[in-house]
C-alpha cells in the first residue's frame, strides 16, 4: 500500500517541486494539497492520509487565525496518527523548537537539496524523527539544545520568566514575589542561559510560543 501524503504551502512552485520529487517514489502517493492552513484542515477533513508536509508561514485568509505553531498543534490534537513534517524557511529558533516539542517528526529547511525527501518521509511515517542540517546549525549556534528537547526551568524560574513577560519589571517581581531584585535577576538570568536565549525579545518569543502566559 502507498503512503499517502498532503502538502501544504503558499507558493505554487514549492507544492510543484515537492510534489514532483514525491511522485518519483513508486511507494508514494500525493493524495491532496492545500495554499493555506484552512484548506488543509479541510483536505485532512475529507481525504485520509499518512503524512502531512507543511509549511509554517503561509499567509492567512479571511477568517483564517491558525499560525504555523497553532497548526502543528491542531494537527497534532485532531489527527494524531498523522506524521508531521514541516518544510520552512523559519528561522527563529524559539519557534522552531517550539514547534518540534509540538510533536513534529521532521523539519527541514526550503531551500536545502531535496534528495532524501522520500526517504524522510518514509522514516516519518514509522516515526523516525529528522532535523536536517541547516536547522540544527541555527539551534546550536542561538545556543539551544540541537536535539530540540524542552529546557526545564525551576518553579522559581517560571514564575518570574511569566511575570516579566506579562509586563512586570525586576523591582516589581521582587515586590510582588517577596524576593530581592538579585534574587529575581539571577532567576531571570539563569532561565534565558537554560533557554539559549540572549535578550528579553527571544524572552518573549519564547513565553508566546509555548503559551506559559
């Protein structure tokens, strides 16, 4: 029995291409395609599949509110037994492992070579996860973990990293916490390191990401 995939993207020549590489594979067959998130649930709605290849950015329609982080998860959510593969040019490294604990099985990156694109696919089907090498690059140089797993914070430490995101400077935290201004920037400090992450805006990246406000 074939896989059976849908694709997912905006751009008519990256459905084209992806499809084309696709349908080389004797073992393959695309079963439906969709510009946007909508239409793809909709497609997934009526047409069973194996394996969804998706793009994380394509541009919503009117009525349309899915994000690609919200996509992933829906699709996650309402169709579990469906492998996710995100096909990108996101490079956001929050998001990206924002998306990979969402329950993706492979996430590569648009403009790398296509070759092995099958065989991923075939691998996503038994769950054989895949990050391609580019994506691995921008996680270990945003000074993440390159194998996308979750950091854990301290109680302490998310409870200031979600008051600081919701508004709350240091001295107010430390106020509101009953905690020194040192005690809370020290907290602060050591989540960002666990996190990779070097500024308040990759903070705040990140707190929207996997929804902790």
């Amino acid at each position: 029995m074939k896989l059976r995939i849908v694709l997912a993207d905006d751009h008519p020549f990256v459905l084209l291409g992806v499809r084309s590489v696709l349908l080389a594979a004797d073992d393959i067959e695309v079963v439906g395609q969709a510009c946007g998130a909508r239409e793809l649930l909709q497609t997934l709605e009526a047409v069973p599949c194996d394996v969804v290849i998706t793009d994380l950015t394509m541009p919503p329609v009117s009525g349309e509110a899915e994000d690609g982080l919200r996509l992933v998860q829906r699709l996650r959510r309402d169709w579990p037994h469906i492998a996710v593969v995100v096909l990108t040019g996101v490079a956001n490294a929050v998001l990206l492992r924002a998306v990979a604990h969402a329950g993706v099985v492979a996430m590569l990156r648009k403009t790398g070579p296509m070759d092995d694109l099958a065989a991923i696919v075939r691998g996503a089907a038994q769950g054989l996860a895949h990050l391609s090498p580019a994506i691995e690059r921008e996680l270990a140089a945003a000074g993440g973990p390159s194998d996308l797993c979750l950091p854990r914070l301290t109680p302490r430490e998310s409870e200031v990293v979600r008051k600081f995101a919701s508004g709350g400077s240091i001295t107010e935290i430390a106020r509101a916490l009953g905690r020194d201004v040192r005690t809370v920037s020290c907290q602060k400090r050591d989540a960002m390191a666990k996190l990779g992450i070097s500024n308040d805006a990759g903070l705040f990246a990140y707190v929207r990401a996997y929804g902790l406000l």
